[in-house]
C-alpha cells in the first residue's frame, strides 16, 4: 500500500467516525424533542377529559374527535424516539422505549376500540336530535290546534274580535262590522294557520337535516381517523422490537 492510499484510508475513517459523531447527535436531540411531544400530549389528554361527563354522547363523540384530531402529536413523537434504535440511548431510555413500544400497542387497540364508540353514539345524538326537533314541532303544531279550535268556535264578531286580541301582543284588533267581514277574516286566519303549521315543519326538517349531515361528516371523519391511528400505533409497535428486547 503506498503513502497515497494510506492517507485516503485514514481520511474515510475520519469521515465515518465524524459521520457517527453526527449521527449520534442528531439522533439524541430527535429523541428529547420526541419526549417533549409525548409530554404535551398527556397535557392534551388530560385537558380533554376534563371534566369528565361519561354516558353523554355528545360528550363522548367530541372527545373521540379532539383524540383523533390529535393524534399527529404523539405518533411524531413515538417516530421520533425511536429513531436510531438503540444506538445513543442513555441507560435509562432502554426502559423507556420498552415501556413506549407496548404503550404504542396498547394505543392501537384503544383507538380501534373507539370506532364502534363512535358509531354507537352517532346513533344516540341523531335519534335525540330526531327527539328534540319533533318535540319542538308537536309543541307548535299543538298551538296552532288551539286556535283552529278556537277559530271553528267563532260565530260572533265579538267573538272574533276576542280571539285576534288573545292572538294579538298589543291586544290591538281590527273592527269587524259584518258578517262578510267575519268570514273574510276567518278565512285569513285559517290561511295563516296553514302556512305556519307548514313553515313549522319545514323548518324543522331542514335543520333535522343539517344536524344529521353534520353530524355524520364529523362521524365518518373521526371514525377513519381513528382507524388509521390505530394502524399506525400498530404499525409502530411492530416495528420495534428491538425495544422490547433485553439487553
């Protein structure tokens, strides 16, 4: 070998010892920002359940969501700790990335578990918005019943003249001088009973509507999120096992 090519030998080992230098480096601060993002996001999850208010649906599905919406965090922040396997671990860590591999495990099932979750209490918040709306519409119906009631009772201009004031908010009405005037008024009246009982119903089936649009885009979201979460907590336990090894 001459002097040449000892020097280019000495220099490549440099080079790769240098590299390792590096490399080690880059791999300990990956690890500490990893570490941070796992501790922001117990902060997150403590701050998302509470207070808790389990066996409330609406409660239940929005914490599915706020889960799933972030869930980037803490799968950077398992990348990030793994990164590099064992190599510029301290002694400490070698618990710790034992304990994050099963954890991602655990994570997994727990997410896979939120689908059906998530569907069960999309049904319960639809049907109580169903509940909700058709309680609201029974409720106005049920007025507009009382006055046809009452309208179909009428014989009198005075009697008409009670029930347009008892309708009235200033109690103010018009002066009914015959008995044309009578059934033109009946007749105005039984119209606008109509129009509202149907103004009533369909206001209340566009906003059934749109909750339940709302609701099932939100649902459909969350619960594919979840499951790609879950995969991917899987697939990040798979994928070490060198973590969960001894030695």
């Amino acid at each position: 070998m001459t002097k040449l090519d000892g020097n280019k030998l000495t220099e490549s080992v440099e080079d790769i010892r240098q590299f390792n230098f590096s490399f080690l480096r880059s791999a300990t601060l990956l690890h500490w920002i990893g570490y941070g993002l796992l501790v922001l996001t117990v902060f997150d999850v403590v701050e998302t359940f509470i207070p808790p208010n389990f066996m409330n649906p609406a409660w239940e599905l929005q914490t599915i969501g706020a889960l799933v919406e972030r869930v980037p965090v803490p799968l950077l922040g398992l990348a990030l700790v793994f990164y590099g396997e064992r190599h510029g671990r301290e002694r400490w860590e070698v618990l710790v990335v034992k304990v994050l591999s099963w954890l991602a495990l655990v994570l997994g099932v727990l997410y896979f578990l939120l689908i059906p979750l998530g569907i069960i209490n999309t049904v319960r918040i639809n049907k109580q918005a169903s509940t909700q709306i058709t309680t609201q519409v029974n409720r106005g119906m049920t007025q507009f019943q009382q006055v046809k009631d009452a309208l179909d009772k009428v014989n009198t201009e005075a009697e008409m003249e009670k029930l347009l004031a008892s309708l009235s908010s200033e109690g103010s009405t018009p002066d009914i001088n015959n008995s044309q005037e009578l059934e033109r008024v009946k007749e105005q009246l039984a119209s606008f009973i109509a129009r509202g009982e149907q103004r009533i119903q369909n206001q209340a089936q566009s906003s059934l509507s749109s909750r339940r649009l709302g609701l099932f885009k939100s649902a459909v979201k969350w619960n594919l999120g979840a499951l790609v979460s879950g995969a991917l907590f899987f697939t990040i336990w798979k994928s070490t096992p060198w973590a969960r090894r001894k030695g």
